[in-house]
C-alpha cells in the first residue's frame, strides 16, 4: 500500500517551493545556519562562537522580525504591482509614509483612548495603511491613466515621502523625530503578519483568477484585453496592493518601537529598495521574497549586535554587510525573468 | 436557410479613407470562406466590424438571420463570433489550460479559487472533440507555433464561438503545420462551425477554401467558389490587372565565382550545431536558392555568410578572400547587400524615419558621411530615391518605419540594399508579409540583378518562390543540405521528400550537386523555359 503521506505533502511543498532556484535557496540558507549552529557550538571562543550565539538570539530572533516586516511586506507589494506589469520603485516611499501616518495617527487618537473600540496604536497602524494606499492609487493613476515613466513616478513617491514626512513631524510634533508613543505591537504581530500575508500572497497570485490576470496583465495585456478583461483595472488592483502590503510592512516598523525617526534617510533607510532586492531574489514568489527579506534582515540585526562586539573593525564597514550580501545575490542570482509588458503602457484598440 | 454570418451593404469610413464601400458578405454555415486581397484591402476592418471592433458607418451584420449591434469584441463572442488574431494573444509563461479559460475561470470556493480540474477537463474534452492533440499543461512557450494557434482555436471554442474568424493564419507556420490546420479546419466545419479567414495567398485561399470573396480597395470585387476560379483569375481580380504569376528568367551563363562556402559549420544562441557541413559555390549572374522548412539552420547559414556568426569550422571565401571572422562593417564595404528575415528586428530601427533607415550600413561612407558629419540632404535624397523606385507608401522620407505596414517596410530594405551596388546578395524571405502585386515587383528586381552580372543567394519558406527564381535550388534539412536540384526539372514531391530530410537516390539530381554541373543546369533550366 502506498503511503498516503506522501501524495499529501509532497505536491503542497512543490507547488509552494515551486522551483529549484527557490528550493536551493532555502536549503543553503538553512545549511549556513546550520553549520553556524555546530561550529558555534564546538568553539563557543571564537568569532563564531560569537555570531553563533547573536544568530540564535531571542533579541536577535525579535528584531529579526521587525526588520524583516518592512522588507517582506513591502516586497509582497511589489511583486503584486510588478506582476501587473507596473514597476513600483515607490516602495521606499510607500514605507515611510505609513511610518509617519500611524505614529501620527496613533498620537492623534492618544493611547488609551479607541476609536469604535479599537484601540488607538491599531487605529494608527489602519491609518498607516491608508496613507500608503493613497499615495500608491495617486501613482497608479499617474502611472496607468497618465502613462507617466514609471520608473520617474516611482523616484518621485519617495522623493515626496522622504520630504513631507520629516517635514510634517516638524509641523506637528517639532522636530523630525516624532516623540515615542510609549506603547508598541509586539514581534510576534509583526512575525504573523508577515507570514500570514506571505501565504495570502502565494494563494492570491497562483491560486485565484486574480492572480491569473495579474499576471496576463503583466505578460500580454493584449491576451487579458481581448477576452474581455480591463487591464487598467488589473493594473490599478496590483498597484493598490502594493500600497496596501506597504502600508503594513511601515506601520509595523513604526510602531514596533512607538515612534517614527525622521532624520537622515527616515527610519525606514532603504528598506523599500531591499524589498524589491527581496522580491527579485525570490524569482516573484511569497516564499523565496519572505525568506529573502529574512535573510537581509537577519544580516542587519547581526550587523547591529556585531558592532556591539566591539572588534577591531570599524563599525560602517560591519555596517554594509547587509548591502555587500545583497549585491554578491543579485551578482549570483541573475535569473529572474521580468514580466515581458513590465513598465509598459497598454492602451486599448478600441 | 440564412447564412450563418451575412454582412450587408457594409460601408466604413475613417477621416479621410473610405475603408470598406458597401461591402455585402455572404457564409453558409458550416463552410470555410476565404478574404482574399492585398495588404490594405479593407480585409482586416471587415473582419473588426464583424468582431465587433469597429462599429459600421452603414450596413447591417446578421448572424443566422438575425441583425446585431456590437459595441465591443465581448458583444461578438456572446453572440458566437471568435476572432483568431494573426499575432496570437497568449500568455508565453502560462500554460494551455490558463490561456484557454483566461477571463472565463470556473471558480470553486465562493470564487477564491481557480477550478483547475475543470478547466483542464473542459480544454481536454475540446480538444478530443476536434482532434487537436494540445496537454493542457503544457507551457505556451515551450509548443510550437502551429499548437499555439490551436489554443488560440480553442479559446474561441471555449467561449462558445460558432464563427471562427482567423487573421491570416498561415502567415507563421510551416508547410506542415498549413496541412495541419487545413486539417483542423475540416474537423470545425463537421461539426458545424464556420470558418472565415483572411488571406492574401492565393494558394492558400484555393486549396483551404469553399468559397473566396475578393477585396479590392475596399470594394468587394467578387464571390467565386474556390473550384470554378485559377490562380491566375484571381491573382487578376486582386490586383485589378493581369499579373505574371511566374516570373520568367532567361538563361544566363554564370560568370566568376563570387562565394565559396566550404564544409561550414556553425552553433546556434544555445551552443547547438545548427549547421552541419555545408558547401556551395555561387557565381556572378546566378540565383542560387536555399529551400526548407524554417529553423533547419538557414539562419545561421546566412548569419555566417554576412558576418554577424561566427562559424565554428569551415571557410568563407567572397570575391577570392577569406571572409569568416571579418565584421559586419567588412562585409557590407565589400559590397554584400543582405536582406534579413526579420525586418523589424534586423533591418530597420523602427523609430527611426526612413531617411536615416536609408542610410543604415552606408552611415561610415560618402556621400552621406564626410569628415565624421552626416550629410542629411544626401541622405533625404536617397531615401527618397528608393521610396520612389520601389514605390514605398506613404512616400514620405520623414516617416517613421514603424508607421509603414510590413510590406513597405520590405520594400524599403530591398530598396536600400539593392541601391548599395552590391557584388552579392543575401535575401532571406524577402516576400515575405507583401502583396503579390509588389512580389512581383521584388521578383523583377532580384531577377534584373541576375541580369546585371550580380550573384543572389535567396533564402525562402516559400517553395514556388524559390523555384521559380533560381538558377540551382538546394535543400536544407538539419543543417544540411539533402540535395541540390534543378528547380526547372525537380517536381514538388522531390523537394517534400527532400525537405523531410531524405535523399533521391538518383544520379544525376546528385551529380547537380557538383560544382561543375552549374553551367549544365543553367542551360538545363534555360531550355525548360523555352518549353514552358
């Protein structure tokens, strides 16, 4: 008799690994932690005995999480944006404005207080979300209806957000660096929210007609057109999501620590672009963009403890380690296919 | 009975072009009907008006008797009209099963999921229920041309079409893949659908057609059913005058050696031999032919001989000299004009207007280049010279190539190589995607070439093309030639044969191989026009 195991599990895991290069993927990320494990373990004096213990850290384990949120959500947005057959490099922006707006909003609404009995951090982290997902729609529009550069609209979301939110916590709280709040969502929210839109994520795009017409969208708009299917709808529905996973991904950051840290390159410091990094070494698939965007998150809360270590390398070159990573991937990877009508405007014949 | 589809007194009119002028079409039902006419005809935008694409200035579209009002495609594939367009509208990295029911899924789960073993059962069940041998999970990409129109056919069928309306459906596929689909159109009309499609090959419309209806400049010229008319009838009623279906070479004795190829070989983008071993010699004053089903290594073979290949063993030897390895640039100085397969791809920059098109290749040299400035009223007038030798529409140097149907574009790239002087033509489909009106033209001018003492290797998928043409006919196969033939003498079952990769075992079609026996042939084949 056949084991009924067999034909359970196997056709789920293939369907979500999906393919070799997001299988090796995984597999050599979980090898390397596993040889740091065991050589951690065997030599607890050395340098790997030190990046052994940071590695599997609870604190590390948290703020793991919290880094990985932005990156992973954010990426998932892309992916859906892409997909449709619009770039989205605005994710940057997207996250920073969600940063700003919950913190704002969460402030406004004043912790302890609720607003139809939700309590106000979550009302915070809903306001978070519209604000991506309003400046998403406006990119959409100047994207789809007004067949801008995508690429020039994108800069131009994060350029906008990069302004006006520092620019609105001077406004409001007088400086660009909003006071903490002195409440915060836990990792574990950020940690569930991550994974369960992951797998939101891979049912939507392989599993509804949803996702199907994405990605006609972002193929052969004309096949979708033709059968009677707008695809300017589609593509507005894949931007829109971008916005909205965004959104998620920036109030989560926010509001895992209670406040929004606006100087420099804002709290969410190029987050935005290492999503679409992530979602790209993850081929456009949830699973690998998750376990890419954790695999960068996990070099930067290392890279933080490590300079904690206090060796005799200087802190900005422990600092570009997860940067260094991120271009041997992208150097190593080189595989992904781009969507063929990706950044193309579609107009109907009729 | 009504006609299944019945187009009455249909009048289309755009800013300034009448397109269709009280155009009536009649189509029984289950019966195929071919539109024949050249390129910009009015073929196309009665077939949008029947599809829903254009609304009609005047007249009435009844299908089955009853009168219709489409305002969009969707309206016509409710009513049952499914258009299959000539550039297929699927989606490469998806499969059949996902093209086939796309915008039209069954869902399970209150719509939150794809049914995918219903969809795969009814694009299965269709596809039983005609003979069209498609996996529904198989990747478009990775099905050959002739099975991607196929899931295009089922498409239509998939959303319950009973007129089927093809866009040229031969224009991609392979003489085999053509049988195929003449095939399919068979199993379609048994079970009752309707068939129109579009053409402008006569052949094509005779051997697949019940009836064929004729444009001309908008204007249905006629009905005919396809046993009463000759090529020639037609041919005549498309261009409004009488054509010369075959166009007649004189005989010619071939001068110096122009090109040698010796034991070429060469890989193709994936490192794959594609050329196995070919050798030829092609003299002045002599068209030498190269016929075969598309993707038997012809591509590499010419991509080879005009420098943009490197071959991987063999010899190249033009006008006494070796040539392999030398660039681009060497070639066309030397005077090598070469008329790609893919014009748009190759031989034109399509945002360029043609009279920076004109001088492509020819940028480096005088008159249009001196001390490192272009001369542009050198070059405007040039592209004006071949727009107007070789009767390029609209005749505008301004105009950008992309705003050229194909068929201008192709004459275009004739015109600017054959201006080049050239010593050695490389053609390769050089008809292709024009009408038999400006064919014949190309034709004329390949053929004056040979007259004036210049040598023509002439690549074609078109068999009667390259037959009628040639001075010798090869035939490739593999990337080998499985013979070389005296296209005067050669009947069409020995070029199937020949083509499919087998070879004649008799003498003396092998001893044409030889190099010697080109000064025979040419006599051979003059004799034979004399006869014919």
């Amino acid at each position: 008799m056949r084991n009924p195991l067999a034909d359970l599990t196997i056709p789920v895991l293939d369907d979500l690994i999906e393919s070799d290069y997001v299988r090796s993927l995984i597999v050599g990320t979980v090898g390397v932690l596993g040889v740091l494990l065991v050589f951690g373990a065997l030599f607890p004096e050395t340098v790997v005995g030190d990046l052994s213990g940071i590695v599997f850290s609870t604190s590390t384990a948290a703020s793991t999480s919290r880094l990985a949120a932005p990156i992973v959500l954010a990426g998932l947005g892309g992916i859906f944006a892409e997909k449709s057959g619009v770039i989205n490099i605005g994710l940057e922006g997207l996250l920073i404005i969600s940063a700003f707006v919950s913190v704002y909003v969460a402030s406004v609404v004043g912790i302890g207080n609720t607003v139809l009995g939700v309590p106000a951090i979550w009302v915070g982290f809903l306001g978070g979300i519209a604000a991506s997902t309003a400046l998403a729609g406006v990119f959409g529009v100047v994207c789809i209806e007004f067949k801008a550069d995508q690429i020039i609209a994108g800069l131009a979301v994060w350029l906008i957000a990069l302004g006006l939110a520092p620019f609105m916590s001077t406004v409001f709280f007088g400086g660009v660096n909003t006071p903490n709040l002195g409440a915060r969502i836990g990792w574990r929210y950020s940690a569930t929210m991550v994974v369960v839109a992951t797998v939101a994520s891979w049912w939507a795009l392989n599993r509804t007609a949803f996702g199907k017409h994405l990605r006609a969208a972002g193929e052969n708009p004309k096949a979708l057109d033709t059968v009677g299917i707008s695809v300017s709808k589609v593509r507005h529905a894949g931007v829109l999501l971008s916005g909205v996973l965004s959104g998620i991904g920036g109030s989560a950051l926010a509001l895992s620590i209670g406040q929004f840290i606006g100087s420099g390159e804002t709290m969410v410091q190029g987050k935005g672009f290492i999503a679409i990094v992530a979602y790209l070494f993850g081929n456009y698939n949830p699973v690998g963009t998750l376990g890419a965007g954790v695999l960068f998150a996990g070099l930067d809360a290392t890279q933080i403890r490590l300079q904690q270590l206090g060796y005799a390398v200087p802190d900005t070159l422990v600092q570009t380690i997860p940067y260094v990573v991120v271009i041997v991937v992208l150097a190593l990877v080189g595989r992904t296919r781009l969507p063929e009508a990706a950044g193309e405007h579609y107009e109907t014949e009729d | 009975m009504n006609p299944a589809v019945h187009m009455d007194g249909i009048t289309k009119r755009f800013p300034g072009v009448v397109a269709n002028d009280d155009v009536d079409l009649a189509v029984e039902r289950g019966s195929v009907h071919a539109l024949l006419g050249e390129n910009g005809a009015g073929k196309t935008t009665l077939m949008n008006v029947l599809y829903g694409l254009y609304e009609p200035t005047e007249g009435t579209v009844f299908l089955d008797g009853e009168p219709q009002s489409f305002d969009s495609p969707r309206d016509a594939i409710d009513a049952g009209v499914g258009m299959i367009h000539q550039h297929f509208m699927l989606v490469d990295p998806m499969t059949v099963w996902e093209n086939v029911v796309l915008g039209n899924e069954p869902k399970t789960w209150g719509g939150l999921r794809v049914d995918e073993d219903a969809a795969r059962e009814a694009v299965a069940d269709l596809s039983e229920r005609y003979g069209f041998d498609v996996d529904p999970d198989a990747r478009i990409e990775d099905v050959s041309v002739g099975v991607q129109q196929r899931v295009e056919i089922l498409k239509a069928l998939y959303r319950g079409a009973d007129v089927l309306i093809l866009d040229e459906p031969t224009a991609v596929l392979t003489p085999q893949e053509v049988e195929d689909l003449y095939g399919v159109f068979e199993e379609l009309t048994d079970q009752g659908k309707t068939i129109i499609f579009i053409s402008h090959k006569l052949s094509e419309a005779l051997s697949a057609a019940d009836e064929i209806t004729v444009l001309r400049d908008g204007v249905n010229v006629g009905t005919v059913a396809s046993g009463d008319v000759t090529r020639e009838d037609l041919a005549q009623m498309m261009v409004g005058r009488e054509v010369l279906m075959d166009p007649a070479t004189t005989p010619q004795e071939p001068g110096e050696r122009v090109l040698e190829v010796t034991d070429l070989r060469a890989d193709d983008d994936r490192g794959v031999e594609a050329v196995s071993g070919i050798s030829f010699e092609l003299r002045a004053g002599e068209v030498f032919g190269v016929a075969g089903v598309d993707g038997n290594g012809q591509s590499q073979l010419v991509e080879s001989i005009t420098g943009m290949r490197d071959p991987t063993e063999g010899s190249i030897t033009y006008l006494g000299e070796p040539m392999a390895g030398e660039s681009r640039r060497e070639h066309i100085d030397r005077g090598m004009a070469f008329i790609p397969e893919d014009r748009q791809e190759r031989g034109l920059v399509m945002s360029y207007d043609l009279t920076e098109n004109g001088i492509l290749g020819s940028q480096h040299d005088p008159p249009f280049a001196e001390n490192g400035r272009l001369d542009w009223r050198a070059s405007r007038d040039h592209a004006e010279s071949v727009i107007e030798q070789y009767d390029v529409r609209p005749p505008n140097a301004d105009a950008e190539a992309e705003d050229l149907s194909g068929g201008n574009q192709q004459k275009f790239i004739v015109g600017r190589e054959f201006e080049r002087d050239p010593e050695l033509v490389v053609a390769m489909h050089p008809t292709r995607g024009v009408d038999i009106g400006s064919t014949e033209f190309l034709h004329d001018r390949l053929l004056e070439l040979r007259a004036e003492g210049k040598a023509v290797l002439l690549i074609s998928s078109k068999l009667d093309e390259v037959q009628g043409l040639s001075d010798r006919l090869a035939v490739i196969h593999e990337g080998e030639f499985t013979g070389v033939v005296d296209p005067g003498t050669v009947t069409e079952e020995e070029i199937g044969l020949l083509m499919a990769g087998e070879r004649l075992d008799d003498d003396s079609v092998e001893g044409a191989a030889l190099h010697d026996a080109a000064t025979d042939l040419a006599g051979d084949s003059g004799d034979e026009e004399v006869d014919a």
